[in-house]
C-alpha cells in the first residue's frame, strides 16, 4: 500500500482536499489534508481564483504547471472551462519565455523523458522509468531546433512536448495517462546554452548524420516495442531532418508530424474556408508560400496533395505552387535547396524576368496568387504594395499571414482588410481581434495547429490506426474547413478556439470513420461514434 506522501505526490491519483474521509481513513491520510472535504467543483472555483491574482503570463504559466504537477484531474478540470483562455499560457506565446528560462525555472519534470545521445544504450531503461506501469498511447517528442520563432534551445524545448499535451487532453480528452512528453538531447548549436552553468542538457554541438538517424532510430523502436498502440507525434525538428524523419516512418508506424503536416492541413483547411465562402474552385487556385522552411513546405506538400486528391495530377498539382524564400523565388538551379524544396521549384523559362524575382513584390506580380500564405518570421513583409497588387486581380484574395508571435507576423488583419476593402479572406497565426471596416465586422480565423492535431490525435488512438494516410488527412482538413457559417457578412474562414473541443470531436468522428473506411484499423470498429466516446477521458475523480 502507498504511504499518504507517495498518493498525494501522485498528479494521477492525488485529490487533494476532496479526498472523503471514508478515503482519509482508508489511505491513511488523517491529518494530513485540512479538515474540509472540497467537491471537484469547489477546487475548480478555488484554483481559478488564485490563478487570476497572478499578474504576467508566465507567473500563471508556473502557477499552472505546479497545479498539473500535483492533481492532474483538477487541472483539466479547470483548463477544460478555461481553454481558449489557458491555451496562450500553457502553450504559444508564452510557451517561448518558459522555454528561453528552463534551466532557471526548473521543477518537476511532468513526467517527461529525457533520453541523451550520449547514452542511446539507456532509452529503454528511460522509458520504463518514465512511463511506469502506464499504457502509453501517445508520445509527443522534439529535438528542439527549429522551434518556431526562437529556434534551437535544447532540453527547454520539452515544454513544447507538455503544452501539445496539455492541448490534446484539454481539447479533444486524451487520457493524460496515457501519453508522455519527451526531449531527444542530441546537443545544442545555442552558443549562450552551452556557455550558461545552468544550462541542463549536454553542452555539445548538435550530433549530426547517420549517429543521429540511429539514435532516433533506436527510440522508434524501443518506444513501439514498449508500447504497441503508440501514436508518434513529431514536433520542432529542424527544417532536414523533420521530412527525413517523417518519410522514414510514415509507411511503417502511427506517426505525424505538426510542423509538416499539421500546418499544413489547418492552412488547407483554412483555404477550403474560404472558398466556401467566395464560392470558388479549389482547382482553380494559384498559391504562393513566403517562407519556404519545414512549415512552408509542409503547407505547400498538403495543398499539392489536395490538388491530387481533387483529380489533378501531380505536375499539374505542382504547376500551381511557388516557393518565396529570402532568395525570392525558387528556381530549379536556387543554391542550398532542401529536399522538399526542390519539389516545387520553378524553372526559369517560365518567366520573362525570371533575374528580377528576388523578393516577394516582384514574385507576386509576376504570379498573381490567388492563395498567399506567410510562414517566413519575418514581420511586415505582406506590405500594402504587395497586398494591393495581388488584390488588382484576385477577385477574393486569400491571405494568410501565420507567423507568430505577434511581433513575428508578415501584416495585421486590420491593415489586410482596409488595403483590399474587405475583400481579403484573413486567417492569422496569432489570435486576431474582429475588424470593423464600412459596417461590416469581419472575424479573423486563427491557423492555429491546435484546431486539428487534438481531433486528429483522439480520432486516431480510439480508431486504433495503424497509419496516417494522405486520404484521411485530407478528410480531416475538409471536415475543419467545412465548419464555416457563410450566411453571414465577415464570416471568418475558420472556426474560433473557444468552440474548440466542439469541433475536435466531429474531426475525431471524421477521422476514425476514414480510418475505418480505410482498412486501417487494428482492432475490428464498426461504430466510430461509439469508439470515440469510448476513448474520451473527462477529468472527474474515481
């Protein structure tokens, strides 16, 4: 039996004050909690109170953690009345100062793995340890070096790991038992980690090539040894290694990555939005990414398999795609190009001025996007020139700046729809106030990963899937963008985060029915509904 420290140090178990004395008695914990016996909802009032006293983002950011760190339930329970609220704290933005002071604000670890490349012979023992006796059925793992607006910052970046969970349980009721978060510290190329005494992880440049690859090699199948229902969700790996990774295990396990595929399904599904609303096809689009790394990549690769999926073929898919990086267009003979790059390069027969397409104006008036999409982290660059000259032939222009944080992104909803007199179709990367233009206030759509990954996720684990197929993503990504009210004036072109585990639940519902429908399933489902509600974890006490 465990002793009342080993119960109430256990998130997972731990009820705190609302444990009854019937279980004080039982567990020998008299007096050890205060007299009163709290019900569910009263901690809930209780802790939302004290989360409100606290003043900057990341004070209620440590507040919240150290709540989650010591009764799981009543933490969920409290994010799941609070989750477009608690999304910005547990996750992005202010998931990015938690990371830049890891090492300074270290506490407990949330049940995370931390697995070195120094020692690869230890990632069994690691994951035992840190998976205990649960049944994992999700792992979300990063190496940290391309996180999104900061880039590479070693070990921090297992805060990324814990907030996606945070969101896949808050959202779409993963059960938190069952997933863990993890780091692959595989060295770091930040000078100042590196140089800082309270820097965690080990203090080497980056492990490159093929002992990397074996070192991720080795995790893979450890981990699905371990847990053979595992769901393998990728995050933040560099621009290279995310596609190599992605392409090496796509065929063979239950694998994802958000930055590739993710991205690139919330940017289709807010393209499919949008065309509800100007009636448009989607055929009929000409699409331009600014900002050609593994996020623009992976939004060019989901609309070019659309492009398929809607009967196209795939010189034709490509034909209607172009890369804008801080070369300016690519080319087929572009130096430096990655692998996924080069699938969507141009040739310089096509254009007249081919030389002078070196920055984003020019490629937009030589191309005239209808579809203009920024994942470049550079601010302002969707400026009133390229907008208005885009907007001088684009009927309906769709224009999605993603970048973020805030101070990140290529223009403002504000100034998008004021330089194209409302005509624009926005969705942001940052959460965007509505804009009131000529008495019509138009609602911004925000192309946030968490509108799809949560759906996906839960759709995925009570299907039992094996794989994740290009078909089923892409009913994932029309059953987002179908969530559309068009009747009205300003209709944003996707749907807001507040209705989030709304509509996380019709995606799992999607996704489960293709998986189905697929032959995908290991285990023999016949009612998706059925599984999914099955599947679904709601925080209350047992």
């Amino acid at each position: 039996m465990k002793t009342a420290q080993e119960i109430i140090n256990n998130p997972f178990i731990n009820k705190g004050t609302a444990f009854t004395l019937e279980e004080r008695k039982a567990l020998k914990l008299v007096g050890v909690l205060p007299t009163v016996v709290q019900t569910l909802e009263q901690q809930v009032a209780q802790t939302y109170q004290e989360f409100q006293k606290k003043v900057s983002d990341l004070e209620k950011r440590v507040y919240l953690m150290t709540l989650f760190n010591t009764n799981r339930t009543l933490f969920y329970a409290l994010m799941s009345q609070h989750v477009e609220e608690f999304m910005p704290i547990v996750y992005d933005p202010t998931v990015a100062d938690a990371i830049r002071q890891y090492d300074e604000l270290f506490m407990k670890p949330q049940d995370a793995a931390f697995l070195s490349i120094d020692h690869p012979n230890e990632i069994e023992e690691a994951l035992k340890n840190a998976a205990g006796d649960r049944d994992i059925r999700l792992i979300v793992v990063t190496d940290a070096e391309e996180i999104l607006g900061i880039g590479d910052w070693g070990i921090g970046g297992v805060a990324i790991s814990i907030g996606k969970l945070m969101v896949y349980t808050a959202a779409a009721g993963i059960n938190p038992n069952q997933v863990l978060p993890l780091v692959l510290d595989v060295g770091t190329n930040n000078k100042q980690l590196i140089e800082d005494p309270l820097y965690l992880g080990n203090r080497h440049p980056r492990v490159r090539g093929e002992a990397y690859y074996d070192f991720v090699d080795k995790f893979v199948s450890t981990a699905e040894r371990l847990f053979p229902r595992l769901y393998l969700h990728w995050e933040d790996f560099g621009r290279s290694n995310a596609a190599t990774i992605l392409e090496k295990y796509r065929n063979r396990i239950t694998t994802f990555n958000d930055d590739v595929q993710g991205t690139g399904i919330v940017a289709l599904a807010g393209i499919l939005g949008a065309l509800e609303i100007s009636k448009e096809k989607f055929t009929d689009q000409r699409v331009m990414v600014f900002g050609a790394g593994t996020a623009g990549v992976g939004i060019a690769t989901q609309i070019s398999e659309e492009f398929k999926q809607q009967g196209l073929s795939d010189s034709e898919a490509r034909a209607r795609i172009y890369l804008v990086d801080k070369q300016g267009l690519l080319f087929e003979d572009t130096e430096d190009l990655t692998e996924g790059q080069k699938h969507f390069v141009r040739q310089r027969a096509e254009f007249d001025n081919a030389s002078s397409l070196t920055d984003l104006y020019h490629a937009v008036k030589a191309v005239h996007p209808s579809v203009l999409i920024g994942t470049s982290t550079t601010p302002g660059m969707f400026s009133e020139e390229v907008v208005k000259e885009m907007a001088s032939v684009v009927k309906r222009p769709i224009i999605f700046p993603l970048s973020n944080p805030t101070e990140l992104s290529e223009a403002t909803a504000k100034d998008l729809i004021h330089w194209t007199d409302g005509r624009a179709l926005i969705a942001t990367g940052v959460p965007s106030a509505p804009v009131v233009y000529n008495g019509i206030t138009y609602n911004i759509g925000q192309a946030n990963n968490a509108l799809m990954y949560p759906g996906l996720g839960l759709g995925i684990i009570a299907s039992t899937a094996k794989l994740v197929t290009q078909t089923l993503l892409s009913e994932a990504a029309h059953a987002l963008g179908g969530i559309v009210d068009t009747s009205k004036p300003g209709a944003a072109v996707l749907p807001p985060v507040e209705k989030l585990t709304e509509f996380s639940e019709h995606i799992a519902i999607v996704v489960a029915e293709s998986a189905i429908k697929q032959g995908l399933t290991r285990e023999k489902i016949e009612d998706a509904r059925k599984a999914i509600k099955a599947a679904k974890w709601y925080p209350k006490y047992e």
